[in-house]
C-alpha cells in the first residue's frame, strides 16, 4: 500500500484476522473490534520496530472514531477542561473536547508568546523529534479555565512517557494535578517506569484506546509481537 494510505480507514471486525507475524502494516483493533492499519517504523538498530500513529494525517472518520472511544472512556471521570499536548495532542484534545460537550479547550504550545511566562514553562522533548529540545507553555490567561476544575490531559501517543511527564509538570507548576490522562494510542509500556520515577502512581491514569506492542524482526523479515 501507498505510505499516504495508512489511517485513513476503519475497517470491519476480524479484517485482518489474527495472525503472527506483520509486514508491511499493523492492525490495532477499537474496543467494538474494528480496526486501523498502522505503518511499521524500524528503530535506528534495524531488529526492533514500532506501530506509528501520525493522527493529523489520519483520515476525518478516523479522527472522529478514535475521538468518539476516548471520550466515552474519558466521560467516567467528569472531566470539566481538556488540555492538549503539542503537536499532535491538539488534534485529538480538541476533537475529544467536542464529544465532552465543551465549548473549548485549552492548548499547551511551544511557539513562546511575548506575554507568557517564563517561570511556567518547562523543557519538552518526544520520541519522534528525539534531538530537538523545546520549552512547553500555558497560556497565563487560560489558568482561569484550569483552576479548581477536572482537568483531563490528552496527548495522540504515550510512548517513551516525556511529553507526557512534561505536560504533568507543567501543570503542576499551576497547581493543577489531571484526573485523568488520555492518548489514542499507549505504545509499548516504556512510559511506565519514566512517568512513575518522576510522578509515582501517574500510569494508573492513562486511558487509551489501543495499545501497541514493540516489534522485533524475524529471520525472514517480518515483524512479529514481543514478549
């Protein structure tokens, strides 16, 4: 398949069936067993891969899908505010907020505004831009929005846990501890031990919609599941 065909569709329950081994593609099934096919990413040692979840290149009706499955999980936990993660945390924070029934919702950003402050920011880095070092913001004028609410933070993917732990120390900077963390996609369980190092019992907040596992290649070249 052609790279800008990857989700762009849900497609119907067992499409794909189990199987074990992958090339090319891997399906990660929603809760109602539909599912999306994901590119396979190798890592830079050529013996390990990832499934990849770019969602600003996702289709509408994927976007909403897995929009509509976060929500409804998210809904449990009364959440009054969504916060996105940049960049693509956005996508889906304000998607998700949609489904809430919010009118808004309020974008973390690392563009630095005149107006922002310095002293509520703090160093951002992620798994896919590994060598560029930002600086993660909060609008001063949004706290307002934030203060004494049920804040829930969204990001697209929680992998190596960074973004994730930077976006809760950001928000601890403002006083404000997330009921609940929500991503489209829980990739491998890295994040586990980073994110609780630094903000223990924060793993038994993240929600997700799927989860994906880390890949290793066989002696014919296919991917298959690690244990």
């Amino acid at each position: 398949m052609q790279p800008h065909d990857f989700w762009q569709e849900i497609h119907s329950p067992e499409t794909f069936g189990p199987v074990d081994s992958h090339t090319g593609f891997f399906p990660v099934e929603l809760d109602d067993g539909r599912q999306i096919k994901l590119p396979i990413r190798p890592l830079p040692d050529g013996e390990h891969a990832l499934a990849s979840l770019i969602i600003n290149q996702a289709s509408f009706a994927v976007q909403d899908a897995l929009a509509k499955v976060l929500a409804a999980k998210l809904k449990a936990f009364r959440p009054e505010i969504v916060v996105g993660l940049p960049t693509l945390g956005l996508t889906l924070a304000s998607a998700v907020a949609r489904e809430l029934g919010h009118s808004r919702f309020v974008p973390l950003g690392t563009s630095r505004k005149f107006w922002y402050q310095e002293e509520i920011s703090v160093s951002l880095s992620s798994i896919t831009t590994p060598d560029q070092r930002k600086r993660l913001y909060v609008d001063p004028r949004m706290l307002p929005l934030l203060d004494g609410r049920r804040v829930v933070l969204v990001d697209d993917v929680i992998s190596s846990g960074s973004s994730m732990l930077a976006g809760l120390q950001l928000l601890s900077t403002c006083g404000i501890d997330p009921v609940v963390l929500g991503v489209a996609m829980v990739q491998t369980q890295r994040w586990r031990s980073h994110l609780e190092n630094v903000v223990p019992a924060s793993s038994a907040k993240v929600v997700g919609v799927f989860n994906t596992p880390m890949l290793t290649r066989t002696p014919e070249g296919d991917w298959i599941e690690m244990d």
